[in-house]
C-alpha cells in the first residue's frame, strides 16, 4: 500500500513538470584539493623575474622551494636588512643534513663559485668549470652581494648542493636581488684518502 502512494505521488509530479525540463541533477560535492609535493633543490627565481648570470645555475623552479620560504621573505629593495630573514626561512626550509665541517667548506666554495660565474673574479681556480669558452660574466663587481646561502645533501651518495640568494647590479645598470642560483658538489676521494668536495660544471 505504501509503495502505492509513493509511485502515485511521483507519477503527480513527473506530470506537473513543464514538457521538456528534466529534473535537476543532485548537486555535487567538490573533491578535495591534492596538495602539490615541495622538494628543495635553491636562476629564472621565484624571488625575482631577472635573468640569471651567464653561465649561472639552474635556477629553482616555482614548485621547489615550499611555501613557507616565499611567504616569509622580505619585499624586494629591501637591502641588507631583509637578508638576516632569507637567510632564516632558507635554514626553515631545509634543516642542515651535513656535518659542520663539510657545510662551512661547501658554504665558502659555493660562494666563490657564484662570484666568479657572476663578476668573472677567480674563475681560473677552476678552469673544468669555466673553460676558455666560457660565457663572459654579466655581472658588474659593485653591487654584487650574496643575501644567503645554505648547503645540503643532494639526493644519495657523495653529492652536495649549495643553495644561494643573493643581489646584483647587470652590465646595463640594472640591480636586481632575489636572484637564486645552485652549485653541484661532489666529494672526491684521493689515493691517499684525502677527501674534498670538488663542483661540478653547469650543464
């Protein structure tokens, strides 16, 4: 009896509906966003839309460095005060894996490596990274500075990355900061067990 009433009641409504219009679809539930994985890798640069240095590392891309990095930045034109805050949300981001001796060499190298791809200072200290042909450097001597740097692991193995920020004045007059660029390591062991972190060309 009861079924009866209710395919009586539909048959009612279905016939009291307008010819032609169909009932309305039952609304759907949005899926949950998937959260996009960030993996650390710090030269076109989340920080800055300037163009890398002749010769420069790849630079990170927008879903390298996670979130938490950007949002924490100074703004841009900020100086030398801001970079005590790069520095910080770049340790954040990716807590030291690599014991201190190894990080203050790689720091030291990773640095002079990025002075010498951007000013053309000391680049003969490597020639198997900067051979003759190497591009010339875009970047002027003044104005050049380093706003921060970190060195991490990367991936398995005898490798190592130095991750930079840092500022620059271009041969046109144009200064820009926020650039980021990486610089490769791998750790080389003589014959005589001696052990160094030597960096690898720019591919």
């Amino acid at each position: 009896m009861l079924s009866t009433v209710v395919l009586a009641v539909t048959g009612i409504a279905l016939l009291a509906m307008p010819h032609g219009q169909e009932p309305p679809a039952p609304a759907r539930t949005a899926a949950p966003a998937a959260h996009a994985p960030t993996a650390p890798t710090p030269a076109a640069s989340p920080l800055s839309a300037g163009k890398p240095a002749a010769g420069a590392a790849p630079s990170m891309s927008a879903t390298s460095a996670p979130a938490a990095v950007e949002s924490a930045l100074p703004p841009h034109g900020e100086g030398a005060v801001g970079d005590g805050a790069i520095q910080k949300a770049l340790e954040a981001a990716w807590p030291p894996d690599l014991p201190a001796r190894d990080e203050r060499e790689l720091l030291a190298a990773g640095r002079d490596l990025l002075r010498a791809d951007a000013t053309g200072i000391g680049r003969v200290r490597w020639p198997h990274v900067f051979p003759a042909e190497a591009l010339a450097p875009a970047f002027a001597t003044t104005r050049f500075r380093i706003q921060a740097a970190i060195a991490r692991r990367d991936g398995a193995g005898n490798r190592a990355v130095v991750h930079l920020v840092w500022a620059g004045t271009d041969r046109g007059g144009t200064f820009t900061d926020g650039r980021i660029s990486d610089w490769r390591f791998t750790r080389i062991t003589t014959s005589k067990g001696a052990s160094t972190w030597t960096p690898q060309p720019q591919t």
